[in-house]
C-alpha cells in the first residue's frame, strides 16, 4: 500500500460521505424518500439514521473504499478501513463547517 492508496482512500470517503450525507447535495431526494418511509414504516428507521449521520456513514463507506483500494482481509476492513472512514468523513465534515464558517 502506497501513500496514494492512503490519500485516495481519505478523499474518496470524504467525498462519498459528503454526497450521501450532506443536506445540500445530488442525494437529497434520496434522503427525503427514505426519511418519508421512515415516517410511515420504522423499518425504515435504520436506514434513515445512516444516511443522515457523518459517522455511520462515513464507516460503511470506509468499507466499501477499503475493498476498492486496500484490500478484501475481513478484519482489515471492520477493525481499520471502518473506523477510518467515520473518523475521516466525521472530520471532513467538521473541517468542511469551519471552513464556511471563516468564510461568512
């Protein structure tokens, strides 16, 4: 694994998180399906936490980056790429807001 990988796997998380989480992007009707089933059905509960947290985002998005770029090792992936992915997509997300906020 090269530094590359390393940087490409924390720009591909941030992104993918941004896109699926963010109020402000392309996902929004996505997001407003699933919190309008949610509403109606609380099995859809889950999956509408999901795609409105930076966090747990940011995990299964780790993970999907992690088989893409790192590697299929099962353990590699839950224990490192997971919590990787929701640290790094939590923290973009922070820097992302301070950034807006420095800039209004």
């Amino acid at each position: 694994m090269t530094i590359g990988t390393i940087i490409l796997f924390c720009i591909a998380v941030i992104g993918l998180t941004n896109i699926i989480a963010d109020p402000a992007t392309i996902f929004q009707p996505v997001r407003d399906f699933i919190a309008n089933k949610a509403e109606t059905s609380g099995a859809w509960n889950w999956l509408d936490k999901l795609v409105s947290c930076y966090q747990c985002t940011g995990f299964w998005i780790g993970i999907l980056c992690g088989m893409v770029l790192i590697s299929f090792n099962f353990f590699v992936l839950v224990f490192i790429c997971g919590p990787a992915g929701s640290f790094i997509a939590t923290w973009g997300a922070h820097y992302f807001n301070y950034l807006e906020a420095q800039s209004v």
